[in-house]
C-alpha cells in the first residue's frame, strides 16, 4: 500500500504499471525503485512538493475538488441578481492615479432597505471570533433558495466550463483609454462583476456520519454558498482561506449540487484583485470526532544545535452527538529534500485522555524535547530543514483521525542594534515585495509560476519576501519553507479608513477580527514566517490615540493566537512621538528611512508629505524596538528603455525629460529614478549602510505587477519592479545582485549599444558589479578605470560619446581580476532564440513551462532595441495559455499568440494536459527572421 502510494505520488505508476502486470512480485519494482527514482529527479527542474498532497489518509479525505466546474458572469451589474451580501456606497469622483501615499480618507456610511444576506454570512466566521458572546447566531430562514441558480435541476449546460484556480478577467480585453470602467490603478482588467460557479460533487451513502467540509483557498471576494439550495455561508475577504460546514446539507448517496457566488466590486483596490475562485478548493471528509480546522499549533523554544523542545497544542473537534474521551499521540519526522519521510520517527509524544463534550472543542497542548535538531534557516548560510508531525486521534485504542503538520525548528531572535537573528546567526535582510498576481496568469494561483519568481529573486540574492498587502496562497508558504526563504505575512492594506471607495475599510468593523485570526491559525507553523503585519500605511496613522488604539487592539490579536512572532504595522507617515508607532513590537518604515521628497525638486512643497529621514529619530525614541524598511525604493524602469540625458545624481524623481516619456508611457533603464516619494536602490543602500541598526529592506517590488502603473495611469501594469511583468530581468536586478551577492564575480553593462542616432553624442555608460573596481573599454580603448568610493554602488562614465562596437567592462577585486561583461553593436535582426526554464513538465494540466524567445543576429548577438513581432505555436499535448513581454503598455491580450517582442524579448507560458504525456514543441516564427523551436518533454 504504502509503496503504491509513494509510485503513484511520484507519477511513475504509468511507467511501471505495464512491467506490474508481467510481473508476479512486488519485490522486482522495489528493485526498480531506485532507478525509477533517478529518472524523475534528474530533471531539469524538479518539482516542489505541495503540503495539500499528503493531507488525505485512511481516516480522512482532503480531495481537490478544482476540475469541471460551471461559470457564469453577468455581463453587467444591472443584469445580475439581487442576492447581495450588503449595500456599497457609490463611488463617483474617484481618481486611481492619486500617489500611493496620499491620506486615506474617512468611511461613508450608508443605509438601505434591501434585503442582505450578511446576516447569514456572519456566522461563517464565528471560529475567530474570541468572546462567545459575540458569536453570530443565522436567522430563521434560507435566502436564494428559490434562486435559479442555486437548485440542482438548473440546466447549467451553456455555461462554461472551467477549472480551478480560475480568475475571470485576466484573458481580458484591457480596457483602454481614459475614463474606463476599470482604469489604470486596478490593472484595466474586468475583475469587477458578479458570477457564479456550479459544480455537482458525487458524494457515496458510506460518507454517512461523516463530517464534510468545503475549504476554499481563496475566492475573490464576497462569496456566498448554496448547497443543495441552502445557503450554508461565505466569506467577504477575497484573500483570506475558509472553511464551511456543509455536512448539514449533503444528502449522500448521490450527487450534491454546490453554487458560488462571488460579487467583485470595482474600485476595490489600488492593483489588481483579480476574480473568481482563484484559488485552491478542497472537499475534505472526517470522522464527527477530529483534529479542528487549522488545528495544530506547533512552535519551539530553547533550541540549539544539540535540543529543541518541540509545543504542540491540538485543538479537537466533537462534532458526534456524544460526549467522548480521546488522546492524541504524534511522532515527528525529519523531511527529506523532497519532503519525503527520512527514516524513523525522531519523538513519539501523547497527550493524556481528554474528555470532550457533544458539539464543544478541546485543546491539549504537550511538549517533547527532541536532540540535535535540524534547524530550518534561510538560504544561502542556512539549510531549510523540514518536519512532519504526524497526529493520531485515538478514542477506545481506535484511531479515528490521522493529521499532518509540517513545521520547522528555529530560534529567532530581534536585536535593536544590529536585525533579525535566526539559529543565532544575524540574517540582513534583503527582500522584496510582491503582490499576489502573477503576471499574464493573473491572481489564479500555480505552483510553478510562484517557484519561477521566487527561483529568480534568489538568483538575485534575495533572502525575504513581504506578503503585500494579504495573505499569499498557501501553496506559496510551502515554497518559502522549502526554498529558505524569509516572510512578513501581512493582513490588511486598509482599516476603517478608505483608500478606495470599496476597499476592505467597508468590511473592517465586521471581519478584521475573523480575518486577522484566520490568517494566523493558517499560516502559523511555517517556519519561513518571522514576522506578523496587521496592515500598510493605514489611514489611522493619522488619527493619533484613535487609530493607535485599533493598532493595540490587532496586535493584541496576534499575541493571542501566537507569541512566538513580532508584530509590525507598516508606516509611511507615522513619526516617532506619535502613539501609532509605539504599538507595534517592530518599526517598519516605507520609504521614512531614505527621507521622503527630500530631492531639491520639492523643495516649494510645504506639507506633510515631506519626511526628514527618520532611522536615528526612530531609533533613539524606540531603543528597544528593531526597525526594518518594508518598503524601500519604489525606483521605476522598463526594461531595455533609456531615455537621455541621465541624471547625474545617484538618485532621481521621475519627470518628462527626467528618466520618463509620458507619451511613450515608459521609464529610463539607467536605474535612477523613483515614485516622487521612493530614492533609487543606490540611495537606499547608501542609507541602510549608514544605519547599521537596521534589520533591512524589502524592496517594493520584486516582480511588476498588474495596476497602480505609476506614473503612468494609461498603461496597464506597473514599473516598480526590479524583474518585469514577464519575469524578465531589468539592468535593476544586476545592481541587487551586486550588492547583494558580493561573493559572485559578476559585471554588468547598461545601457545596449545599439545607437545610430546618437553617434558622436554623450552616451553614459554605467557598471553594476560585486568587484569594487572596473575599467571600461571602448572599442579596445581604455575609458578609465574606476573603483568604488564608500557609499558607492554603481560605477558610471557619464561622458561617453557613443561609437558603434565594443563596450567591455573588466572588473576587480582587492586588485585581482574579477568578472566581465560586454556588449557590442549588434546587426539587424536575423532570427530567434528560445529558452525553456523547464523542459521536462508533469502532465496533469497544472505544470508550466515559460518560454523565453529573444531576437538575435545573425552572430547570434542579443538585440535588446528590436521589437519584431513574434508568433507562437504549438505542436503536441500541450497548450499556449499566455504571452507576455513586460510592456506595461501593451494591451495585446495575455491569451495571444502574437506578441510583439518588446525591447528584443516575449515570453509564451506552456501548459501541460492532464494524462496526455508526451513532446511539446513549440515554435516562435516572425517574418523574415529565422524561426526557433524547443521541445518540452511532458511526463
Ligand atoms: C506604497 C504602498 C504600496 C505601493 C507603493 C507604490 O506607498 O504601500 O502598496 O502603492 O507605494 O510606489
């Protein structure tokens, strides 16, 4: 059993099972198995393990329910039905393009007649919701159930069929031109809408007596429930996970009918949401007595090389009509590489009898000290080590449940003087943001996609990501465990103050408790989460004792659900005397650090969005409290644009002729220019450098995202990025990787040198590299060389006069030669070249490939300045699901086949078919250029 278990979760049943039928005993493929083993690991990229795989067992069934489901979207809000969770104030005179640090603004309150739903909705969150007495109690009744849409006759047969994760409005069209229904700020997608899913789930007569839940990864947003005609309940927050009882409803022994209505609102965000249910949804199925939702809580203490002690608090559920006494005894395994099992449990620790009353909850906790652990640590001085705690709940000698928690042991430790400290090494940290999307794939979550930016940010030498502004899949989590990555996991991006008029402020008196908790109890035993935000740059920054209070009352939340993490709230105007700042457990500043607006342009402007830089201001008013950067930079750029001149300062706001192009919608490349209230990456560094008592930065952002394309409202996705929309690297990646990966002998040239218009004109030329020296080479010619003065992180000759030919950079260090780049002018565009980052795939329709295609001359030379259409194709089990090239400006839709390359690259995503293996060729033609082909095997 189990080893068909561990075939089948390898995918090599397929293979095996013909030589299984010629053979008579098991023992042949157990000698196969280590071969069979290397075959599938010798990828050339293997692939992350998902928690979700291993949560089903003999006791309990936790099924992917995400195939064939049956949408529906009204085409506008007058069409649609009037099932609505509560009323929304009108939002007339809203601008998206205002800067991201404006002042949030007080709520509107509104009162209506109609009939709302929330009431039976509220209950849904109860779980989370500490005092009983607050508990929601479902009126009488059961609204919608003489809706169509909700009954199982419902001929749903022209609605289409999707699979999840899906999220509705990412195929487009974008919306262009001003003015648009959705503009610029949430990405000009149609996320806004009402729609509905369907799906019959098959539930057998033996799953009587069981319990049965519907757990929803994440649907966007306000979804409402209906099975079998009842509404069973729903969740507003479109980021947060949940989970419905729908045991009441199911009539087993046939099928069941479940509808999903989800009311995304415009205006609900300052990027995009996305829409639908974008996520991961599982049916899972217990016995009336088991582990509850989200039921473990592990965290260590004491820990060093040789011991650990291991707390585990179980939390049991008896949802049977009698009162019953159960223990619950868990052994603990270290992981392997691969997530698997390595060898025999570590501690076998059990919990004595409890005795649990019908319909209550109990929580026993227990606590084992296991010998020299193995530590999970961040990359690259650290080992990500993982372990399985595996809980059996056991009623008469009987197991009756079996539970799977994955944790790790670490120690983490704040220093106001020097960060963040883990397994007693000081880790700087140097991380990014992201938001959820995830570029042409929009909000629908996929596991090779997140591992694909996250592989790259490590290339970079990025060690943390801040999770902005909610709660990431859960799936991304697991990816941060294995991969040693380092995470702020945040909530919310608005309280009771709005940034938009139907951001999460509308539903913030109702839900931030539920939403706070529910985010915590999910997340809390990922190791790679060191730190818990309860929100960014919230309105009640400025509401002094005000706001403060709702700051004390959610960081009183988390210290109740877990003491074991900081918390932090992130502040771009909040000073040192003011009581916001005094709340939270860690200082995190966006952009207060550097200083705001202190270049000389603003130097007529005369309020507050003005800041002195507030490092040492901090750190005498909060000695005692560890201050890190959540958001450092916001620098802009396109990737492979330059614009001319180039600023001489080392750090720039961005104007017409000032590294930007309104006209042209794009920003200057040479790294220089930022949002009016961010600093280029040199400045931030220069600053952290000087402030040695800061923990750190994260970068906003990592990857481009979709919306809030500041400063340039007319187009569709954002410039922040150090990697672009498409996951292509800007000259910004070069400078991190620098600073941040000194050890790596690397250089890097901007700009191309491809300029026929320019002979003879001032061309500056600049260097990033982890040497601190370089000499630069014109055409053979030495231009100079150069070493780095203190605070200096990028080499520049701004006083080249361009030339066609070779520009080549040779890099020292300590005085040793150390790295080189060139660059060359290069021909007229001759043909393609394609890049697979996987080209071995599974075949279960989820696995991707990105196809990166760039133009080439005929030397086979990159040519960065060329933008030739390019047509994708493919031939096999496989299927074209988006292309990209990084243009903030360009409204092809991401389902298209023809991409225009953009500054000489495109990329197209492959996905496999689920139980269709074999070759996948795909083809990138564009006229009068020679044609290129890779193959991707599909397993
Ligand atoms: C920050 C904000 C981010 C993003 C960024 C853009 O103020 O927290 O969400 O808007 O600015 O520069």
């Amino acid at each position: 059993m189990q080893i068909m278990k561990l075939l089948k979760s390898l995918n090599i049943l397929n293979i095996t099972s013909k030589l299984f039928l010629k053979t008579k005993y098991w023992f042949k493929i157990v000698i196969l198995l280590p071969f069979l083993l290397q075959c599938t690991t010798n990828e050339k990229s293997s692939e992350p393990y998902i928690l979700s795989n291993d949560k089903s067992n003999e006791y309990r069934e936790c099924i992917s329910i995400n195939n064939n489901w049956l949408f529906y979207k009204y085409k506008s809000a007058e069409e649609a039905d009037n099932l609505i969770y509560d009323v929304r104030p009108e939002s007339e005179n809203y601008q998206d393009s205002k800067p991201a640090d404006s002042k949030p603004t007080e709520a509107i309150n509104i009162e209506s007649e109609r009939n709302i739903l929330k009431p039976w909705i509220m209950p849904s969150g109860n779980a989370f919701i500490k005092d009983s007495i607050k508990h929601y109690i479902r009126p009488e009744g059961n609204p919608g159930n003489d809706f169509p849409f909700v009954q199982y006759n419902y001929d749903d047969r022209l609605w289409k069929n999707v699979n999840l994760p899906h999220d509705w409005a990412i195929k487009g069209p974008f919306m262009e031109g001003w003015d648009t229904e959705v503009g610029g700020g949430m990405g000009r997608l149609p996320s806004l809408g009402i729609a509905w899913y369907r799906k019959k789930i098959e539930i057998p007569e033996t799953d009587t007596g069981k319990c049965i839940f519907l757990d929803i990864d994440g649907a966007m947003s306000y979804a409402m429930v209906w099975l079998n005609g009842n509404l069973v309940g729903g969740w507003p927050y479109g980021y947060n996970s949940f989970r419905l009882d729908i045991t009441p409803y199911i009539v087993p022994g046939g099928n069941n009918q479940i509808a999903i209505r989800l009311d995304n609102p415009n205006k609900s965000a300052r990027w995009y949401p996305g829409g639908g249910i974008y996520r991961n949804v599982w049916l899972v199925k217990t016995n009336p007595v088991h582990v509850g939702h989200w039921g473990t809580k592990i965290t260590t203490e004491n820990v060093s090389e040789t011991s650990a002690t291991i707390n585990m608090e179980i939390t049991i559920d008896n949802d049977s009509k009698n009162n019953i006494s159960v223990s619950a005894a868990t052994k603990i395994y270290n992981l392997d590489e691969n997530g698997k099992l390595a060898g025999a449990d570590v501690s076998n620790i059990k919990t004595p009898e409890v005795s649990i009353s019908a319909g209550k909850s109990v929580k026993t906790s227990v606590s084992v000290t296991v010998d020299n652990p193995k530590l999970w640590g961040p990359l690259p001085t650290q080992k990500p080590n993982l372990y399985l705690a595996i809980t059996e709940i056991i009623k008469e000698g009987k197991i009756i449940d079996k539970y799977n928690t994955r944790f790790g042991i670490r120690s983490l430790n704040f220093d106001p003087n020097s960060g963040i400290f883990i397994n007693g090494e000081l880790i700087k940290i140097k991380g990014v943001n992201n938001h959820h999307d995830l570029g042409a794939l929009g909000a629908a979550f996929n596991t090779c996609a997140a591992r694909r930016q996250l592989k790259i940010l490590q290339e970079m030498g990025c060690n943390a990501v801040r999770m902005a502004h909610n709660p990431p899949a859960p799936e991304l989590l697991e990816l941060t465990d294995k991969m040693g990555i380092l995470v702020i996991d945040e909530v919310f991006d608005s309280w009771e103050r709005k940034k938009t008029p139907h951001d999460f402020h509308l539903i913030f008196p109702d839900w931030h408790e539920q939403d706070l908790r529910s985010m915590i109890r999910r997340d809390r035993n990922y190791p790679s989460i060191i730190i818990w935000s309860y929100g960014n740059e919230v309105g009640e920054q400025y509401t002094d004792k005000e706001g403060a209070e709702i700051g004390k009352r959610l960081h009183n939340i988390i210290k109740e659900e877990d003491t074991t993490r900081p918390t932090t709230s992130a502040m771009n105007w909040a000073k040192s005397y003011m009581p916001f700042p005094a709340v939270m457990d860690i200082i995190s500043f966006n952009y207060q650090g550097e200083g705001i607006r202190q270049d000389p342009i603003f130097n007529d402007v005369k309020d507050r969005i003005k800041t002195e830089p507030q490092y040492n201001i901090f750190h005498e008013k909060f000695p005692y409290k560890v201050i890190l950067s959540s958001e450092t930079a916001s620098a802009l750029s396109s990737r492979g644009i330059y614009y001319f001149p180039v600023t001489k300062k080392n750090s720039s706001p961005t104007r017409d002729s000032m590294g930007g192009n309104s006209e042209e919608g794009q920003v200057s490349s040479y790294e220089l220019y930022a949002v009016d209230f961010g600093s280029s990456p040199d400045k931030v560094f220069a600053s952290l450098e000087k402030h040695a008592f800061s923990a750190g930065e994260f970068v906003w952002t990592g990857f481009d995202y979709l919306g809030e394309p500041t400063p340039y409202y007319q187009n569709r996705s954002s410039y922040n990025g150090i990697i672009d929309l498409a996951g292509f690297k800007k000259n910004r990646f070069y400078l991190y990787q620098a600073h941040w990966r000194p050890d790596l002998p690397m250089a890097h040239i901007l700009p191309h040198w491809n300029w026929p218009d320019r002979i003879g004109d001032t061309t500056p030329v600049h260097v990033f590299t982890s040497g601190d020296e370089v000499e630069l080479f014109l055409n053979g010619k030495s231009l100079g060389r150069k070493k780095k003065a203190k605070f200096e992180y990028r080499l520049r000759w701004d006083d080249v006069i361009y030339q066609p030919g070779e520009l080549k950079a040779i890099a020292y260090k300590n005085g040793k030669k150390w790295a080189k780049d060139i660059v060359k002018t290069t021909g007229e565009p001759a043909g393609l070249k394609t890049i697979a980052d996987r080209d071995i795939i599974r075949a279960d329709g989820n696995n991707l490939s990105f196809i990166t295609v760039k133009i080439i001359d005929n030397k086979g030379l990159f040519i960065e300045n060329s933008d030739n259409v390019i047509k994708f194709s493919v031939e096999g089990p496989g299927e074209i699901i988006a292309t990209d090239n990084g243009n903030p400006g360009d409204f092809t839709e991401f389902p298209s086949h023809k991409r225009k390359a953009f500054s000489g690259m495109a990329l197209a995503i492959v996905k496999s078919i689920e139980g269709n293996p074999g070759k996948i060729i795909i083809t990138a033609e564009s006229p009068g250029l020679k044609e290129a082909k890779v193959i991707i095997k599909s397993k």
